[in-house]
C-alpha cells in the first residue's frame, strides 16, 4: 500500500493466483525472454534519455485514449507484451503448456487471446467490426493494435481497446473461474462501459499518422537489420556516418568520423562501405 497507495494496492491484492501456476521469480520487463542483460539495460537506458523508441507514436496514443486509466494501463501492458498469456508462462516455466485455454487450436499467444481466438474473433464479429481490423496476420499485439489506430480516430480507437479489454477479462473468468461468457454479452459490457459507444468505422481522421510511403529510407524486412552510411569529402578531409536500423526504424547502431585524408569521393564512400561491414560484424 505504502508504494501503490490505496487503490492499486487493492487491485494488486485482488488478483486471483492459479493454484497449479508457477512459482515466483524475478523477470527483467525489458527483454521478451525476462532475462536480465546489460545489452538491454542498455538500450533501455538509451531510450529513456533519447526519448525515442520503436513504437514511440503508440505510447503517445495510449495515453490519450478517452477511456478509464485502467484501461488505459491495460493497452500500455498490450505494448510492452507483459500481460501473463500461456506462452509468456511457459517462457519462464518450461514445463507449462502454452495451449490457448479456451479454444486449445493454437499456442495461448497475446494476438491469440485478443484477436485469433475464435472466442475473441466471436466478440469482435458481434458488434459487425470492420473486417480490415481483423485482416492479416500479427506476430506482436502492440503491430495489430497500431495498425487498427491507422484506421481508427481516438473514439473508436478507445472504444476498440475497452472491447479487448472484456475480452481479456473474459478470458481471465475462464481461466480461474472456469466460466465462459457468451460472445453477446462480452460485448455488451463493453458498450455499457462506454458512454456513447459506437461501432468502429472507418471515416474519420485515424489515431496514428500513416506511414509516409514516400520516404527515401525504405523500412528493412521483418528481423533484417538496414545499414545507410554516406562520406563526404572537403579540405583534405574525409567524414563519414553510418547508421543501422531495424523494421521499425529502431537505431541498433551508429557510428562517424573524421580522417584526413584527401580521398576522392568513390574512395571515401568505399571506406565508409568497409566501416558499415565493421560495424555489422562487430555486433553479430
Ligand atoms: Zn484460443
């Protein structure tokens, strides 16, 4: 209570525990594995003093949501892939079986629970939910999710997530209390939570920009890392940058400088090329 103060103090103390669930341990929030390395308190530090992150217009868009800050929590754990999913308790606890609980078709992933799900799917259908919303397929929530918010203004956008939200509370009734819920009436509860809930359309102006698709840097594949570099040549000196850069635009790596040497420009760029290969084989 003295750190959560009253309110979330109680929520904490409310919090049903499996009686079969794994045992406590500590988890680092910032490595999908929850394994502590100085890599990635790193990198974490690094963006907490930039700023900046791979999905730096979603963390802004959660905090604007029009609904309960609750709710609001709730997307900011859907970002972070913190919610306690099958597959995030067998990551920890091996023997554990990732099963989805509730269909048992597939591994218990969070775009399973929220999106996949035939139970899921079955919400988000009643209310005739645009089906460009439930297009595609989504290894990450925090992907889905921003690419609902390109379609989606706030309102819709806030309504969307409080419908996401009863279906994990649906879930969750299924999970300790073993008790599943009609799709209806998920629904429902969503709506009533909402004061002027209306179905998602797709007119108005959406919660994220689009990506600008005449950019001149062009996003690398899914798990492929791009590395720009360019040199420049002026008073018997060479300067050089280069940056790496992952599919959202994440900077894995930088690195510049300045030499004199009076080379001419093809040479300057083949030796930024050679320091791009360095940087790459120096952080494989
Ligand atoms: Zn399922």
């Amino acid at each position: 209570m003295e750190i959560y103060g009253d309110y979330m103090g109680d929520q904490v103390c409310k919090i049903p525990i499996l009686h079969n669930g794994p045992n406590d341990s500590r988890i680092w929030f910032h490595c999908p594995l929850g394994n502590y390395s100085t890599k990635s308190a790193y990198l974490w530090l690094s963006l907490r003093h930039v700023g900046l992150g791979p999905h730096r217009f979603f963390w802004r868009m959660v905090w604007k949501l029009q609904t309960l800050p609750k709710i609001r929590i709730f997307c900011w754990r859907i970002g972070h892939d913190i919610l306690p999913t099958y597959e995030k308790i067998c990551n920890i606890r091996r023997d554990f079986n990732s099963d989805c609980p509730r269909c048992g078709r597939d591994k218990e992933t969070l775009i399973h629970a929220l999106k996949d799900c035939l139970r899921a799917r079955a919400v988000l259908m009643h209310g005739g939910l645009n089906s460009k919303l439930l297009d595609g397929s989504h290894y990450w929530g925090v992907d889905w999710i921003k690419k609902v918010a390109r379609l989606l203004d706030l309102k819709a956008l806030s309504d969307f997530i409080t419908v996401l939200w009863n279906i994990w509370n649906s879930r969750n009734n299924k999970v300790f209390w073993n008790m599943e819920e009609d799709a209806k009436v998920t629904w429902e509860r969503a709506a009533a939570l909402s004061y002027d809930f209306r179905i998602f359309n797709l007119l108005n102006e959406p919660s994220l920009p689009k990506p600008d698709v005449n950019k001149g840097w062009r996003k690398p594949n899914q798990g492929m890392v791009k590395i720009n570099f360019d040199a420049v040549v002026k008073d018997r000196k060479m300067s050089f940058g280069i940056i790496a850069r992952d599919h959202d635009c994440f900077v894995l790596g930088r690195h510049a400088g300045v030499l004199n040497r009076n080379y001419n420009a093809e040479w300057a760029e083949l030796y930024a090329l050679e320091e791009s290969i360095k940087l790459a084989w120096d952080n494989t």
